[in-house]
C-alpha cells in the first residue's frame, strides 16, 4: 500500500522545485511581470494536473520526471486560468489559496498580463529548445497539442464561456455535466493523456487513460462543489445545489469507481493512478 500523501507531496515537491527552475530561466523580462507570475503559480496549490502528468507516464511504465517539463506546462496553463477566473470581469475575487488574488495584489492589466504570459511560458518550457534535443522530446509537441486542446476554445475556455453564458434556469443536471467536463475535466484528462503521450504511450494505454481522465475530472468538481457547499457558498449552481449532497456524493462515487475500471487493463501499473482517484474523492481540501 503507497502512502499517498506521501507520493503526492514528493512529486508536488518537484513540481515546485521546476517550476521555480523554469521561472528562474526567464530573463529580460520586466521585473514586475515575473513577479506577478511567479506570485500566481508559486504561492499555494496542490499540483494536482502536473501529479496527474508524472502519474500517467508511470503508469505507462516511465519515470514521472521524464515528462516534468509536460507536466510543469500543464500547472502553468491551470495558474493562468485561476488569474483570469479571479479577475473583476469574471468572478472578481479577492482572495484565493488564503492570501490575495493576483490582480487585488498587482493590480487588474498586470494580472491578466501574466495570466497570458503563463499560458505562452507553458508552451515555450515544454518544446525542446534546439534542433539536437528534438529526439529526447519526440513526443512532446503531440502532448502539448493535447494539452492545447483541453485549454482552448474545445475545453476550458469554451466551459467558461458556457457557465458564464447559461442562465440559471439552463443550469440543469445535463447541462452542469457538459460545462463542468469542458471547464473543469478537460484539463484534468488532458494533464493525464499529455503526461501519457509524452511518455509515449501506445493506443490502447491512451483509451484507458481517456476514460479514466473524465470520470476523474467529473470526481473532482463534484467533490469541489461540496466542499465549497459545505463551506456555505450555496448561492451558485453546483453538484450539491441541483442534486442535494447524497446524490453529489453517490454520483463521485461512481465516477470513481468508473475510473478504477477504465485502468483494470494497466494492472498494477495504474496502482498509483487508483490510489489518486480515491484520494481526490475523499480529499478536504
Ligand atoms: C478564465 C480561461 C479561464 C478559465 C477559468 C478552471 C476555471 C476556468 C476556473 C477556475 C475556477 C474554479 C475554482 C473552478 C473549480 C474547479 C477548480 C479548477 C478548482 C481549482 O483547482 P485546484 O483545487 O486548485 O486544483 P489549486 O489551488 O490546488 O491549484
């Protein structure tokens, strides 16, 4: 038996320790704007996208650290997104991760300048830097191509524009499911499938891994909703406001449960990725 919170506190450990590497890298760059990036990425967080990344290529029989670079593309593109989600035009908060939000500290252009600028630092980390590096990262442009797609107008931003843009009324159970899988679950599976591609997984290995990517993303809004609920945020459309909580907490369930299956055929290769799943249904925070 893994202790899992070991594991996911050792790899959110290199995870940081890369990211603070690859921030250190960037040079020429106006002081103010590398200080409100490394303040948005740096200051909290459970890297749980980049944990995914490493996890997947174990499970398809690499080292975890061999895709870090994917891995570290996949936490920078979630960091940009949570800028962005915290600013005055879309969820205006002020605080996030227990401390001020990137623009209530740095204020709104410079917060959204370094939302784009984490978003294009992901892709410029992740691709081999000179033509003689091309055959160690072989398959590195296909896991960003993944990762693209789980981002852009197809996954995240396009969820976003779906929550803000459905009125309450439409905010029924099926349409909940579809936001959520875009907005939330797509960057979640696309994590897992990239860290996979990277590591070159075959076809087979890639279906499993897509199906237990969306069961895990749906496990991790839903379980996100009610902790939220939990915490009294009761005023927006969630799992639990639509559902009530036992119904949310049946229907992670079997989400969960659903994963564990889609990854049977990796055998004890997927242990890990199992041990992940149930983490995050019974995690707290
Ligand atoms: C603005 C392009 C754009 C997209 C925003 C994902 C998203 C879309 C907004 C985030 C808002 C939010 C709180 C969504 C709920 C699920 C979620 C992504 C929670 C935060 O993820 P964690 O718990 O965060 O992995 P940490 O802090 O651990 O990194």
């Amino acid at each position: 038996m893994t202790n899992i919170k070991a594991y996911l506190n050792e790899k959110a450990e290199v995870v940081n320790k890369a990211l603070e590497k690859y921030f250190s890298g960037i040079k020429n760059c106006p002081d103010n704007l590398l200080e409100a990036m490394k303040y948005g990425t740096l200051s909290g967080g459970k890297r749980i996208r980049a944990i995914l990344a490493m996890a997947a290529a174990e499970a398809v029989g690499k080292k975890g650290e061999s895709v870090i670079k994917i891995a570290c593309a996949a936490e920078l593109i979630h960091n940009f997104s949570l800028i962005h989600d915290d600013l005055p035009c879309m969820d205006n908060d002020l605080t996030r991760r227990g401390k001020p939000t990137c623009h209530a500290k740095y204020g709104e252009t410079l917060a959204l300048l370094a939302g784009d600028a984490l978003l294009i630092y992901a892709f410029e980390i992740a691709l081999p830097e000179s033509s003689n590096k091309l055959k160690d990262y072989l398959h590195f442009p296909l896991a960003l191509r993944e990762l693209a797609a789980a981002s852009g107008p197809i996954g995240m931003v396009g969820g976003q524009v779906l929550d803000i843009e459905f009125s309450e009324k439409e905010k029924n159970i099926s349409n909940l499911l579809h936001i959520h899988s875009m907005k939330t679950g797509a960057l979640i599976r696309g994590s897992i499938l990239a860290g996979a591609i990277a590591a070159g997984a075959n076809k087979n290995e890639l279906e499993c891994l897509s199906e237990y990517g969306s069961n895990l993303g749906l496990t991790f809004q839903i379980v996100d909703d009610i902790l939220d609920y939990n915490e009294g945020k009761k005023d927006k459309i969630s799992f639990p406001a639509i559902l009530g909580l036992e119904k949310s907490r049946q229907k992670a369930l079997e989400a969960t449960r659903k994963a564990f299956r889609a990854i049977e055929p990796l055998g004890e290769k997927g242990k890990i990725l199992k041990e992940i799943a149930n983490y995050l249904l019974e995690r707290e925070i």
